[in-house]
C-alpha cells in the first residue's frame, strides 16, 4: 500500500463513521506565539476542543502537515522525521472511549482496511496516580476486543498523558498502539522498553482540566498546588503516523524506504554515491521539511521560522550541495496532494541559499582560520556565525566549539528563553488572553485601513500575535511613509471609536466568497466556514476567531513599526494602548 492510498484509506475509514474531512492547516500557526510550528493534527483545533463550536461539526478527521524540530536528533533512526504527516480523528463533545478505541482498532487490523496483524500489536493506557485515577475504562475496551492482558502497559503521566501545555487546562490520560518490528516473533508480553515495538497511534482522552488551588497557593508558601477536575466537554484527540503506517504496511523497518522517500534517496545516490545511509537519511528528511516550510511561505533567514528553514537547508547542504534536484523529486510526489508545494519560488529561493551559502563558506571558514586555534568561544562561534552565517556544524568540523555557551549566544540573540524553546513543541494550547482577542481584532481593522489607504492589492501574508503586540505581514512593494502611517493609525482609531459590533456567521465556503470576505488562505479552507463582520462590512474575513463584540472596547491602536519582512512582503508591528 502506498503513503497516498493509505492517507485515502484513513479518510475514506472516518468518512464511513460520520466525520468531515478538513483540510491540513499550514505549518505555521496562525496567532498562536507559544509555538513556531504545527506539531500535530489538534494543534489547529484547540480552540474547538476549549468549547468553541466548530462549523463542520463534531466528528472531524484528516492529514495534518506536522514539524518536530525537538526531534532532530533522532532524525535518521527508524520513525523519527522532522516533517511528516499525522493522520487524526477527533470527537468534540461526541462520542468517547469505546468508540474512539474500537475504531482504531477496526482501522488496524480489519482486512477491508489494514488488515494489520493482532498478534503483532500492543497497547499501553495510563497507570494512574495521586491526580487521576487508572484508565481501567481504556484497558476494558482492549480487552473486549481480545488483546490479552500481558499486551496492555500501564505507564505513567510521562508516557500516556496529554497537556495541558501552560499550567492549567483540558488534559487527560491517552492510550497509544504499537507495532512489533523485529525479526523474531512478538514477545507474549509488551515491553514498552523494547524498541521493536513501535508507537504508531495515540488517542488522546480529554476529561479533565486542570486548576489552580487558591487556598492552598496562600497557606503553603506561595507553593501552587493544582486539582483535577472533570471537563464539561470530553474530547477525542487521536494521531496516527502516516510515514510509520506506511512502513509496516510494506514490511519495511524504517520510515525512509517508503515509497515518498525512494525517488528521494535514489536521486540524493546519483548526485553522490558516497554518501552514508544515515547521512542520506538526514537529507532526505531536511530537504522535504524544507519544500514544506517554504511552501507556506517562509524564507530562510537568522530568527524564528526562517532560522529553522536555513538550519535545515544547509545542514542538508553539507552533504548535498545542490538541493535543487531533491526539491524538485518532494514537488513531484507531493504536488496533487499538496498544492502550495508546486510553487517556482521554492527553487528560486533555494537557488539564493545556495549560492549564499557557498559564499558563508568561503569567507567564514577564512575567518575561522584566521582565529587560529584549534578550540574556541561559544561566543567567537557565534559572531561568526552571525557575520558569516556559518553554521555551527561545519565550524565544528574544524575546531572545537564550546557548544553550550553558542546555544546561549544565539538563544539571547533570538530572545527566546531556554524555558520558551523548551516549551515549544508538545505544547499547542493556542493564547485565548483578553489582550490577545482585542489584538486579534485590531489585526482584521488594520489589514481593511491598509487595504484604503495602499490599495486593494494588499492581502495577509501572515500574522503573529502575542498578549503585547500584533505583527502583520502583508502584501505591499514599498516602505510606506509616517504620512501614510498616521493615516492607517487615524484610520484604525476611528472605527475603534464608532463602537462597531462585531458579527460572526457561518457559511458555506462559495458563499462566504461570493460576499466578499478576505481569504488568506485561498484553498485551504474547509467547505462551511466562519465569516467575522466588523460593522457594516468594515472588514468581513473567514477567520476562526475568536474575536471581542465591540471595537469600542480595544483603546488606542498603534504602529511602533513598518519593517520589510520579505521581498514583496513588508511588516507592521502594532499595539493597543
Ligand atoms: P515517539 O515516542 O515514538 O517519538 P510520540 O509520543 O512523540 O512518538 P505522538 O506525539 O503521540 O508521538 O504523535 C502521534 C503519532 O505521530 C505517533 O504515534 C507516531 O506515529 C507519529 N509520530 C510522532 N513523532 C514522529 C516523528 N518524529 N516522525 C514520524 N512520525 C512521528
Ligand atoms: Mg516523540
């Protein structure tokens, strides 16, 4: 079975039991600060799973583009990619446990579907503790469907539990299937340590929500102490690995001899035969996570996303200097499933980091050779880094680095906290803060005053929003002037002060166009959608919201910076005062 009959099978599967099929939200997220990419299929869909009404309805399921820069290290073994695709099924205040377990294990193991082998899996389900108790109501279900006792592990809040990402909020235990991959046969009992067996889906069982307790914050010290309670609305969160499915579908032991990795790794053995497994591997993953990243429109550079990208690009490049023919293959395979990868700009841009990089190279090897030492500062690591843009992998060929003080060096550069990088990845509870709505709804006024004063031309090109400011990329060719500033700020305030309402409905797709209202991302959307309206259509976007009633409640609006972001692109930082 093919990755892309297999990604049909698990839709067409979903579809049989009732759900909708959405399409896969883009990499980065969209106003969510706490993370830099979608690192899994729920990301997309918290604020559903926090309550909010979802207008397709309660049962949901599809492909989600995911990206785990926290596993890196592990990239080249036999599962673990930067990129890869996360099958999901969710229940939002719908069906729970028997259903949600039941048809993972009809989608395994049936022969109309996978027909996976049950003597070859295992399930592990939380073991319970002073928080929450065992899920007994999971390990039930397993058994009614004959996995003997001696494949189900209870494990830990470490192994089988979700969130909440922050302090507080929706968490639960989960449950998660593995497969055996060694050549003896399966072992009557499952140890989870045993790295034959291999996580390949996990359901998520969101009951309960975690609180702060207050009393007890005052009387211990100032010590926080939490309680569990049981949620209002209990969610079903599943993910499943489409390149690890895959895998075992076609008895092979690793994910990077799957049909999507074989044009890959066949070319990267023509443009050099003497390349390791592990190190082709290691491309093959970088460049495809790349064609992705670049497909949502990012640009490598020295911060956040961009800093990822050129990471990715030139540790590939190491190997492989001309990326180009690999990037081309991933266009290939992932086009009709994928469209925003069929995109010129991703060769061009790689052509560009390319020939930079070459540059970076030259120069910066000559400025390492000119320090002279065979061992150096974090810190000279990265000044040359930083003038030369050369990475810290190839200095490392060549001297010694003293690695954690660059790590410190660049993270103080890019001011993240070590604790803000750490929390990056599983984390996915998107900010619902006051300060952020009201930013949210300052962001849909300044793209409609934008739009007034530079031009109809002018679309979102992308939108980051943290409690204390809103950044908002649009399409625009030129730095606009302070006189055009003062209008769009006037503009903004204006509408802030007529107290406008502002109204949501939901329609179908077609229609929410035939209105009018602003896409920012033209086929991407889901067939019923959400349509925000400011006023008497001072601004109408299909947005997920959420946003305020009233714009009389956002205070001053103001633009603390006009920026170019990329070519073509420029970028306003603003705040509400
Ligand atoms: P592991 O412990 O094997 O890294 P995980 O606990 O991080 O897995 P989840 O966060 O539960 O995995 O993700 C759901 C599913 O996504 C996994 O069951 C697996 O099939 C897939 N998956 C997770 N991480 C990766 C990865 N780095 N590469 C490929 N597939 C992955
Ligand atoms: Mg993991």
């Amino acid at each position: 079975m093919t990755s892309n009959e297999l990604r049909q099978k698990f839709l067409d599967f979903f579809k049989s039991k009732a759900h909708k099929i959405l399409p896969s939200a883009s990499l980065i997220p969209e106003n969510d600060p706490t993370v830099l990419f979608t690192t899994a299929g729920m990301h997309p869909l918290v604020p559903y799973l926090l309550g909010e009404k979802h207008p397709m309805g309660k049962r949901l399921a599809n492909a989600q583009k995911c990206l785990r820069t926290d596993d890196i290290d592990e990239v080249g073994d036999e599962t673990h990619l930067t990129f890869f695709e996360m099958m999901g099924n969710w229940s939002l205040g719908d069906y729970w446990k028997e259903e949600a377990i039941k048809w993972s294990w009809e989608f395994l193991t049936s022969k109309k579907w996978l027909g996976l082998a049950k003597d070859k899996l295992a399930v592990s389900v939380f073991a319970g503790d002073q928080d929450a108790p065992r899920d007994n109501e999971a390990a039930k279900i397993w058994q009614s469907l004959a996995v003997s006792k001696d494949r189900i592990a209870y494990l830990p809040k470490s192994e089988n539990w979700w969130g909440p990402a922050g302090k507080t909020g929706p968490c639960g235990p989960d449950t998660e299937m593995f497969y055996w991959t060694g050549d003896k046969k399966a072992p009557a009992e499952f140890d989870p340590e045993d790295k034959n067996w291999v996580e390949i889906w996990n359901n998520v069982f969101m009951q309960y929500e975690k609180k702060l307790k207050m009393q007890n914050a005052e009387l211990k010290n100032n010590k926080e102490e939490y309680e569990y309670t049981k949620l209002q609305q209990r969610n079903v969160d599943t993910g499943m690995g489409l390149e690890r499915v895959t895998a075992i579908l076609n008895n092979k032991k690793s994910v990077y001899e799957i049909d999507a990795f074989v044009p890959i790794i066949n070319e990267l053995k023509l443009l050099n035969p003497d390349l390791k497994e592990r190190e082709m591997r290691i491309i093959a993953d970088h460049i495809r996570a790349s064609v992705f990243i670049m497909a949502d429109r990012i640009e490598p550079s020295n911060i956040g996303h961009g800093y990822v990208l050129r990471r990715l690009i030139r540790k590939a490049m190491r190997y492989a200097r001309d990326l180009v023919p690999l990037a081309k293959k991933i266009m290939n395979i992932y086009g009709d499933i994928y469209p925003e990868v069929n995109n010129a700009e991703i060769i061009k841009t790689l052509k560009q980091e390319r020939d930079k990089f070459a540059a970076a190279l030259e120069i910066g090897l000559g400025a390492l050779k000119a320090l002279a030492s065979k061992k150096i500062s974090g810190r000279q690591a990265f000044d040359i880094y930083q003038t030369y843009g050369l990475p810290l992998e190839i200095m490392q060929d060549e001297v010694k680095v003293n690695e954690k003080e660059f790590k410190k060096a660049l993270e103080e550069h890019q001011g993240v906290s070590r604790k803000g990088a750490e929390k990056k990845f599983k984390a996915g509870l998107a900010d619902h803060k006051e300060e952020t709505v009201k930013l949210h709804t300052a962001t849909h006024l300044l793209l409609s005053a934008l739009r007034e004063v530079l031009g109809v031309h002018v679309k979102q090109a992308g939108s980051n929003i943290t409690p204390e400011r809103l950044r908002f990329d649009f399409t625009h060719n030129q730095k606009l002037d302070s006189e055009q500033i003062e209008k769009i700020e006037e503009i903004v305030n204006q509408k802030i002060k007529s107290g406008l309402q502002i109204t949501c409905c939901e329609m179908l797709l077609e229609e929410a166009e035939q209105r009018g209202a602003l896409a920012t991302f033209r086929g991407r959307y889901p067939d019923k959608v959400k349509v925000y309206t400011i006023g008497d259509k001072v601004s109408c976007e299909i947005c997920a919201g959420p946003h305020i009633k009233n714009t009389s409640e956002l205070g001053k609006f103001k633009i603390i910076k006009e920026e170019s972001s990329s070519a073509g692109v420029r970028r306003i930082k603003a705040v509400l005062e």
